[in-house]
C-alpha cells in the first residue's frame, strides 16, 4: 500500500490538494505519496507561522534550547524509519555514508545547534552612556531545500532559525519531500503549533514563497539561477536571503602525497552521496609525480565499492536521484571524452536505468563542461599540474567559491597553500567534512552568508540595538 505524506500546517496534517508519486531512483516504482500544496495552503501556513511567532520569541532561550535537544531525541527514536523512507526516496544506501550516516547527522547537528547561545554585547558603557547589542528573531523564515541531502539540509534550515526564535515554513525538494515531511511531522511533539511547518509542491510554491509579504527571510540551498531568482523575488518585499549554491571544488594534490594513503579519503571527497553534493570534490588537480600513482589508487577504491538499491545492505553506493540529473553527468562525461580526456573507469552508460558507474576522467582540461561546470554526479575529471602558480590560478579562476581541497604529507606547506585558494572552506587531506561548529558558505556565486556554529544562528536574526 502507497503511503500518503500530509503537509504540516498549525500543528496538524494537511491533506487538502492534489496528491503526487515520489518514485524511488533504483526501482522506479512509486516510494510514496506527497500533498501539492496550493497558494491557499500557503497562505494557512503563513498565517499559523505569524500566528505563532510572538509567543516562540517570547519563549526563553533555554525553552528553546529544551524543545531542540528534544527534536534530537525525535530524531533518535524514529532514525530507522526516516533512513528507509530517505533510502526509498533519495536513492542513497541506508549503509555506509548513506541513510543512515545522514539521520545521525541530523540527530547530531541539532544537539550541537541546541548546545549555541547568543548573549548580548556590551558595546559601549561608560559615563556617556551604554550601547547593548541584542540578537532578536527575524520572523517567519522559508526555507527551500534540495534533494541531495534533503533531511540533514532540512535540519540545517530548520533549527537554528527556531533556536533563534523564529517560525519557519519548509518546502522540499519535488523529488524528496516525504523524509522531510515526516520529520517535520515527528518535530511536532516538541513544539507549539505552528512553529514548523512543512509544504510539498510539484512547483510554484518556492516562487510564492519567495514573494510572500508575511515572510521576512528566505533560506535556500540548489542551484545558482535559481538563487537569482530567490534573491530576485525576494527583493521586492525587502527579505533577507541566506544562499547556498553551487560549488566546483577544486582539490590540489602536492607531489610529497603517498597515493595509497590519500586514496580512500580523495574517493570520498569526489563521491561522497554519489557525487550529488554541494561541497564535493569537483576538479581534482594532480601533480604530474605522483599522478598515474594517485589515479590508479583511486581507481582502485572506486571499483572496490558496490553499487546497487541502497535497501541492500552490501551497497554503499545508490542510483542519481533524478533523470535531469543523470543527463547533466551523461553529457558532461560524452563531451570531456569527446574532447581527448580518458576513462580510468566508468564512461557512458547505455542502461535505462539511473545507475551511474563510478566514473573517473584523465586529460581533463579548461574546455571541457566537467572541468568547467558543476557536475554533481558520479564523474570526476582529473588534470595534472606541474607549476604551482599555475594550478593556483586555475583553482580559483571559477565563479563558484564553495570549497576546495589541500593534499600533501607536509601540513605547513599545505597550510600556506591553502591561504592561496578563494574558497569558503579549505580543507587540508580531506573535503567536504563538513562539521556543526564550522561556519559553511561560499563565495562569488557559490552563495550569500553562512550555516553552522554561531556565525550561523547570527544569520537567523535581526540586530537590536539599544542606547542610552
Ligand atoms: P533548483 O536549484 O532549480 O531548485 C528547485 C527548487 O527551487 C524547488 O524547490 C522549487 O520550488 C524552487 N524554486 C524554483 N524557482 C523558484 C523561485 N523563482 N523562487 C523560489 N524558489 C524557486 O534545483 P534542481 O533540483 O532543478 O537542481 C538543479 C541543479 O542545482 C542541479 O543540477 C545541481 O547542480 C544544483 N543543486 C545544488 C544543490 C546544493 O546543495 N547546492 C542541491 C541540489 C541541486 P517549486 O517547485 O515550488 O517552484
């Protein structure tokens, strides 16, 4: 029997609205039932998140702090239901860093979200007087995520614009709002009705969101264009925008590196959620002395690793989440072999299905669509260097600046090399890693403002000041 996800509005399940398949990326068979909600629903929810707001800003910070720790445990007591309903839907394997990893990713960042406090600032007291600066909520806050990482991104969105006082409506992705829409249902035992509410839609009601006159700030995570359009709709009603964009990492490899050591961790920063990461390693630029070394080594791991439906245990590597995405990675991989760049392993596939094989480019060159554009897929090109100046400038000559990557066995060389990327995070032997108390964002069209730590929950409030 096919289950039917309600949007969440005021606390209760909403139903009203025409129902749509969610269709499961390995089978093809249907993983669930979502609710399209129409500007009406909209509007019930704006009206409940406004309705709501007073009393959550009034609530005291440690209340808050209790509801969130709370959600955790929610998150803890329901994990193997939300992993199988994220499996079925996303595509990623409950095991390995899939499902499984991404609940308990979730659980963590709220306990540690809820951990955050934000006390005033004394800017000024003395005998001409006293400048308090006061972090206070912002409002109704929406929030558009992706299909990639949709409940952990979800979580990301959600608890710390609650922490910070705010009421927040959720759209997910078309392509994965079941997880999000039960999670957000689950949410409702630690919170006052209409504090969170979550909406599915197949289209219109990000728009709608985004021009909406009751609500004070958007937070999205997708696409570059579409982040223009967030940012351009927004405008109009003077919102606030926290964007995370697209990235296309750039990950240098020194020549000190010992392949095999690197190998594991350089596999995973290029093909960690199969590719469909933001922060993936996404241009891998290798020095010519160990370049053959660290290609096959990391050849080695990526034909080591099953791929197949994710509710299999022995997979740790799923089908792309969706058709469109399937067809950028297909015809970014054809034009780089066009072009003279060589499959160490994978290439094009001929099945109808959406299993990608784990793919890997050598010769890839400036030219070359998965050199130059965001793949978010199962497909990394490789380029060798030998001229460090030169590789610099190529790293950075992107319009995205999300994250990028530093591979040596001599950390301070790395480190100084590190100072030389235009990047939001540079991580040094891994990428990616990502972490709760580490402020994430990018820069140029990678993104406006940052998540995580308290840089973060700044981001989910106003500044008052008060002077005498
Ligand atoms: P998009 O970036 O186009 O985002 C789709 C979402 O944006 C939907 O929820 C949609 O809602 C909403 N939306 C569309 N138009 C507007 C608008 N004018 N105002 C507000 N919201 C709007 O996602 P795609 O899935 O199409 O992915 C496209 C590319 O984005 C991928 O190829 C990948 O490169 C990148 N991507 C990046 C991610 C990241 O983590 N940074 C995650 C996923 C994808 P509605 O349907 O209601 O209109």
């Amino acid at each position: 029997m096919t289950t039917t996800y309600a949007n969440i509005i005021d606390g209760q399940r909403d139903q009203e609205g025409d129902g749509f398949d969610v269709m499961n990326p390995s089978t093809g068979a249907v993983a669930g039932r979502a609710i399209g909600a129409n500007e009406a629903a909209l509007d019930r929810a704006v009206a409940a998140a406004r309705r709501a707001f007073p009393g959550w800003a009034a609530t005291p910070w440690a209340d808050r702090q209790a509801a969130c720790n709370r959600i955790a445990g929610l998150i803890g007591d329901h994990a193997a239901e939300l992993a199988e309903l994220l499996t079925a839907e996303q595509g990623k394997p409950l095991n390995g860093v899939g499902a499984r990893f991404e609940i308990g990713g979730c659980q963590a960042w709220t306990s540690y979200t809820a951990s955050l406090t934000l006390e005033p600032e004394v800017l000024q007291d003395n005998d001409e007087g006293r400048v308090e600066l006061h972090r206070v909520p912002i409002g109704v806050v929406g929030a558009i995520t992706p299909w990639n990482w949709p409940v952990l991104i979800g979580i990301w969105h959600i608890v710390p614009a609650i922490l910070a006082g705010n009421c927040v409506i959720i759209k997910p992705s078309e392509n994965t709002p079941l997880s999000t829409l039960r999670l957000v249902e689950i949410m409702q035992e630690a919170l006052p009705p209409g504090v969170v509410q979550a909406l599915a839609s197949e289209g219109e009601i990000g728009r709608l969101m985004t021009a909406h006159e009751d609500i004070d700030k958007i937070s999205f995570t997708g696409s570059i264009p579409t982040g223009s359009k967030v940012m351009e709709s927004a405008a109009k009603t003077i919102k606030q925008v926290t964007l995370e964009l697209g990235g296309n990492d750039p990950g240098i490899v020194l020549p000190d590196v010992d392949p095999k050591a690197i190998a594991e961790g350089l596999f995973w920063g290029c093909f960690i959620n199969n590719g469909q990461t933001c922060a993936a390693l996404k241009r891998l630029y290798v020095h010519d002395d160990v370049h053959d070394e660290v290609v096959e080594a990391l050849a080695g791991v990526a034909r080591a690793m099953p791929m197949g439906d994710g509710m299999d245990e022995d997979n740790v590597i799923g089908p792309i989440q969706n058709r469109d995405q399937y067809n950028i990675v297909k015809e970014f991989v054809q034009d780089a072999l066009d072009k003279g760049a060589k499959a160490v392993c994978g290439g094009v596939p001929s099945g109808n299905d959406l299993f990608f094989p784990t793919t890997i480019l050598t010769g890839v060159e400036p030219g070359m669509k998965l050199h130059d554009l965001e793949q978010f897929g199962p497909a990394i090109g490789i380029t060798r260097w030998r001229d460090e100046d030169a590789v610099v400038e190529l790293a950075n000559d992107d319009k995205c600046g999300l994250g990028a990557s530093v591979w040596s066995a001599d950390p301070d060389r790395a480190r100084k090399l590190a100072d030389r990327i235009s990047a939001g995070t540079v991580w040094i032997n891994k990428h990616g890693m990502i972490q709760p108390n580490a402020p994430f964002g990018g820069v140029r069209k990678s993104g406006i403002g940052v998540q995580f730590g308290v840089e973060g929950l700044r981001e989910c409030t106003n500044i008052k000041t008060i002077i005498r």
